[in-house]
C-alpha cells in the first residue's frame, strides 16, 4: 500500500548531513590545522604524564593534555601528598624522615577534614595521634560544634568503609585506633576501614546514614564507565533502591538485595571502581543496619527526622583472652 511504500522510500534515501555534522565537520578540520609539533609535545607530555603513573608502555594522549583549537593546554599531574613528602625526604635524607610516625606508618600524612567538625581543613600529620584527638583537640578538628555527638565517620575517602563511633575511637579488642594505617585497618572491613587518601569524613548524630549511602552510591553510578557489567549494572541498581529506602518506599528484602549486589561488583570488575563502589553499601548495612530498617518499617517518620544516634557510640564489649 501508498504508506508502506512512503515509509520504505524514506528509510532508504540518502542522510542528509546536520547542520551538527557540519559544526562537527568544522571542528575536526580546525583540529587537523594544528601543528604537528604540537601534537608531538602532548603526546611527549603524555607519555611522561603516563610514567610517573607508573604506565610507561603507551604514551596514551589524555584530555588533559588535548590541544583545542591550536592552544595547549599546559597541566601537570601530581600527588600533593608525594609532593609535599618529596621535600622533606630531599632536605633530610629519607632515614631521618622514615623516623617520624609509628611502626610501618612512617613519614607524615595530609588529612582532609571535612563533615561536622569545627575546624575543616588539610592538616599533615605525623602518624602518632589517636582518631580521638585527632577529632577533638584545638590543634586539629576543634570538636563536635552545636553540642552535637560522634555518629560515625569515614576514615580515608568516600570509598573505605565507614565506622559508626564506638569501632573508630576504639578498635574492637579495645585498644585506642591511632591515625595510622595499621590502626585503621585493624579488624579489616569486619570491624575496622582503611586511611586510604586520607580524606576524613565526620558525621554527627543529626546525620542519616541511609542518605549518605545514597549519594556515595549516585556517585559511584555516575563515574562508572560502563565496561564491566557487574559495575554498569550493579552501581545503577542500588542507586535506585537506596534511593526508594531513603523516600519511604523501600521493602525489608531491599536489604539483603543490596547486600547481594555490592557482593557481585566486588572483585569482578577491572578496574578498583567497582570494588569503591561496593564497600561503602557494605559497611552501611554491616554497622547500621538497624538505621536502614528503620527507614524501612517507619517511612513517614523517616521524613520527618533521622534515626539519629541510637548506639552507635556505645561502648562495645571487649572480648576476654
């Protein structure tokens, strides 16, 4: 019939070039117009870029060293944190420097505080401190402000596990964590996090945990590449049902699925994203579990006010040798 036959006409005529294919078009002849010497420097600079990473068998062009329109852009990457210790180590040898801290935590460390503290901040510190006075003294975060107590805390970027109160002053036998890697770590994820990149997150009782882990899960879903179907699919997943616990519309069985699905991600992806995105809903649910049923069985309420402190800082009980 006439409206089939209009249909298999259109399908098989020619594209017709957009006015986008032609700013396109443009665009990449403007881009071949720059000179080859440029190009050689940025791929130099990638190169070198690529070996102080490490990466030395490519020398991979990257975005940040991209030439728009025949204007270099000149960006260097650098750890601040090796930078900063470059310095030192140079100036008095790395033997003396190697004398500062406890046990392997050697050398000094920069700390970003952020999160309910009074005193926000990168402080470098030399590895000796408690978490407790790290968090309370004058010298470094200044305290809880408002009067407000101690929920919970990650210790060393969105990625590491987080430690309600009584696992992050104490360690689970009882003794004082320190702000070393040893100490952070002691009890792996079962009851302890890791230092990490040092990015030091404090919550106080007036935060929801629940909507915490969402966000660290937006994130995560957000700078998944998509390569990895455990990462792709699972970082989606349980954005969505973190997202229908926090808003009230969550089911108990929620929690064992999300618990189920970080368990898939990790470890089965290529690179460490999907491992960084399935620790933090893991530690959520091991150590505040209870905060998440409670989103679950009153979510009204859970609208209205966090669930709060509850026991996140009481004392744990020390086990007998």
């Amino acid at each position: 019939c006439e409206p089939v036959r209009q249909v298999l006409a259109f399908c098989r005529a020619p594209a017709r070039p957009t006015l986008r294919f032609h700013a396109r078009e443009a665009q990449m002849t403007q881009l071949k117009e720059t000179t080859e010497e440029q190009f050689g420097e940025a791929k130099k600079e990638a190169f070198h870029l690529k070996a102080e990473e490490g990466i030395t068998k490519f020398g991979f062009a990257r975005p940040d060293v991209a030439i728009p329109h025949g204007k270099k852009l000149h960006v260097k990457l650098a750890g601040t944190d090796s930078c900063r210790a470059s310095v030192q180590i140079l100036n008095q040898g790395g033997e003396e420097y190697a004398k500062i801290g406890i046990g392997k935590s050697t050398g000094t460390k920069l700390i970003s505080a952020c999160g309910n503290i009074k005193k926000p901040g990168v402080y470098e510190i030399d590895m000796t401190i408690s978490v407790e006075e790290f968090i309370y003294s004058d010298e470094y975060c200044g305290g809880i402000p408002n009067g407000r107590k101690l929920k919970a805390c990650i210790p060393g970027g969105s990625s590491v596990p987080i430690l309600p109160a009584n696992l992050l002053l104490k360690t689970a036998k009882g003794d004082t964590r320190m702000m070393t890697y040893e100490s952070l770590a002691d009890g792996g994820f079962a009851t302890g996090s890791m230092m990490g990149s040092g990015g030091f997150i404090v919550m106080d009782d007036s935060q929801c945990v629940v909507r915490h882990t969402y966000t660290l899960a937006r994130f995560y879903r957000h700078e998944s590449c998509g390569q990895c179907s455990p990462c792709r699919e699972g970082t989606g997943w349980m954005e969505k049902i973190l997202w229908n616990i926090e808003t009230g519309k969550g089911k108990m069985s929620d929690i064992d699925l999300l618990w189920d699905i970080q368990r898939k991600i990790e470890g089965n992806t290529i690179c460490p994203l999907g491992d960084a995105a399935a620790w933090p809903v893991a530690a959520a649910i091991r150590h505040f579990r209870d905060e998440f049923e409670w989103h679950v069985t009153n979510p009204d309420e859970a609208q209205q006010r966090n669930y709060g402190l509850a026991h996140y800082a009481d004392a744990l009980a020390v086990p007998v040798a």
